[in-house]
C-alpha cells in the first residue's frame, strides 16, 4: 500500500484515510452522472472490484468531514500530488486511468465510505455491502 503523505510532503497523523480510484470501467459507468445516480440505478460498489486502493493518507481527527474531505479533494489533484508524473508508477500498477481524484472516486475515513460526486460528496457507506467492509481490512 503507498503512503500518500511522502508525496504529500504533509506530515499527518491520526486518522488513516483511504484513496479508492475507480477502475476504468466504473469511470466510464458513472462518467457524466455521478455515482450516486449509479447506485441509484443498478451500478455495485465494490472496493477491489469497481474501485482500487491508491493509498492511505493519515490525517488529524476532524469534526468538520466535509471540509476534510474537500481538502483531500485538493491534495488528490494530479498537479498537487504528481506535479512530476511521481504517481505514475502507483495508477499504472493499480491498471488505473486516472491521477486526479475524480467523480465516482472513494474516501474511507475509519468504517465510513464517502465517493466523489458532481458537487462534494456522497456517504455511500450504507452501499457498502459486508463483502467490501472486509475486503478493506486487510
């Protein structure tokens, strides 16, 4: 698993926060819609299956997780992380398409689950199935 915070150059700790980039045929599914229109519609969430583990972020405890997760929104840009192309090697190797967190990517902060939509996130935890819960335990 890469540890987001070295090509952060953040020193974080605390929280361990999970980046899930979608696989490119879940980009395509929920491309234009977003994915709560997805799951709305049919489309299955599941982490290792439609979404791959880009890494793990530590982060100080939050009370404000929509100002959280905009900021995460912010440092997943590719001209933030990978100014360089340094996350090339990490999205190749996850057979991932995309460098930018984009709408449809995952943000797991402890046991809750909150994907990227049009405009801020979206708590699909409760689409999570047991399946995908203990998937990301390991």
């Amino acid at each position: 698993m890469t540890n987001l915070n070295a090509l952060l150059h953040k020193k974080l700790s605390q929280t361990e926060i999970k980046i899930w980039y979608q696989t490119r045929e879940t980009f395509r599914a929920v491309s234009g819609i977003g994915i709560k229109f997805g799951i709305e519609n049919g489309l299955k969430v599941e982490l290792n299956v439609s979404h791959k583990l880009v890494g793990t972020l530590y982060a100080e405890a939050s009370s404000d997780i929509t100002c959280q997760l905009e900021e995460i929104f912010t440092m997943m840009q590719g001209e933030v992380w990978s100014p360089n192309g340094e996350a090339r090697p990490i999205i190749s190797k996850a057979g991932l398409s995309h460098t930018s967190m984009s709408v449809g990517d995952i943000v797991q902060v402890g046991d809750q689950f909150y994907s990227c939509d049009m405009m801020g996130f979206f708590d699909v935890s409760c689409f999570i199935n047991e399946t995908l819960s203990d998937a990301t335990k390991h």
